[in-house]
C-alpha cells in the first residue's frame, strides 16, 4: 500500500535538509540537491514504518495542507 507524506525540504548553505509533515518520531533526510534529500527522507519515512509500523502510533491525522509563514520575534 502507497502512501503520500508531505515534506519539507529546506535549502541550506551546505546542502538540503527534508522532513516528512505528520510522521511523530524523528525522520529527517538529507543530500547534496533537492533530489538527494527527498531520496533519503523516502529512505528515512520506509525505515521508520518498517520499525514502527501504525501500530506503534508512528502515524498522526493525516496533514490536509502545509503553510509557510514567517513570525518575527524580538
């Protein structure tokens, strides 16, 4: 069974960092381009299921929609 996580990929100075939006644990991937990082969080999200699988409570609600926001904090 396929399932579709949003994830956010940030661009750094040194590379690309991606994490899946709803999955609880820590599930981060990471590469050299846009690509290399989903490549390894999809790597990343398959491992974690595999240890934890639904039952383990590795699935929240499912996400609808992500936003991006800025908040400036003095």
């Amino acid at each position: 069974m396929k399932r579709v996580f949003k994830v956010i990929i940030e661009k750094h100075s040194d590379g690309y960092v991606a994490y899946p939006v709803g999955l609880k644990g820590v599930v981060v991937g990471q590469g050299d381009t846009y690509e290399a990082a989903l490549a390894d969080v999809k790597s990343a999200i398959r491992f974690h299921l595999e240890t934890f699988g639904d039952e383990g409570g590795a699935i929240e609600d499912a996400v609808l929609d992500v936003f991006l926001g800025e908040a400036e904090v003095a």
